[in-house]
C-alpha cells in the first residue's frame, strides 16, 4: 500500500478536492487551492494517499503547542473515498499520522468526529483512541 505524503504543489492540492469534499462538502473546487495556502500559513499540511495515480485519501493537520497539550499533532479531516473506506487506507493514514507526531516531539495525537459518524468512531476506537472531551460551538455568522 503507497505511503502518505504531504500534498506539495497546487496540482496536488487540487487532486485531494474530489476526497476532501466527501466530508466537508461546503467546499467549492475553485477556491480550495487558495484556502489550503492561506492554511498552511498558519501551519495546516494536507497530506494524501495515491493508488494508481488517484488520490484515495486525504488527511488535513497541524502541530501546535497548547497549555491543555503540550505540542500536539490534530487532525482537521481524515477522510478516505466511499468507494475505498474499509481498505486499510485510513489505518495507513493514521499511523503515518502518530509517526509524524512522535518524530515532530508531541504528547498527543487528537482530532474531533462528528457525533453522526459513527462508522469513523469504531474506527478510531479500533485504533486505540478514546473519547476525552466534549467539543462545543457556535456559529457566529451567517455565511
């Protein structure tokens, strides 16, 4: 099974859209190349997972340091393609994902899940996760 990398280029970027949008499907392809960029100033990387040159999965992420924490790896999406989920492409996104955390120095690897995904939450339970927190919020606008 092919090894993430971080999606570098524009062209790789704008190939994550089509697996990307499956969970977050708000998105728009004509602005997403320009919202990745503005991201990773702030220090997000998109990493994805190609078989037979289609990306099949995609991953969003930062390290940060927070007083809660310590330096920590979270996860803003994890998502493989409908077609491919139950491959073992996310398990190979999630380990690569603990290994980037553990060689970059942090104590944690978080993300948040839906409360209707309930497929994804036997996976990370599958994988060692657990529930630690609730997440509240609240929009503050309405675009």
């Amino acid at each position: 099974m092919a090894v993430p990398r971080i999606a570098k280029t524009d062209e790789d970027i704008s190939r994550c859209f089509p697996v990307i949008v499956e969970l977050r499907p708000h998105l728009h392809a004509d602005s997403f190349v320009k919202m990745v960029r503005g991201m990773e100033a702030e220090g997000f990387r998109l990493a994805f997972i190609e078989d037979r040159q289609t990306v099949v999965a995609a991953a969003g992420f930062r390290i940060f340091t927070s007083l809660f924490m310590g330096k920590n790896l979270y996860v803003d999406d994890l998502v493989t393609t409908g077609e491919l989920r139950s491959a073992g492409y996310g398990k190979v996104m999630l380990d690569w994902l603990r290994d980037v955390a553990k060689e970059s120095g942090c104590a944690w690897l978080h993300l948040d899940s839906g409360t209707q995904r309930h497929r994804a939450h036997r996976f990370y339970f599958a994988q060692g996760m657990q529930i630690s927190s609730f997440h509240f919020s609240q929009k503050l606008n309405d675009d």
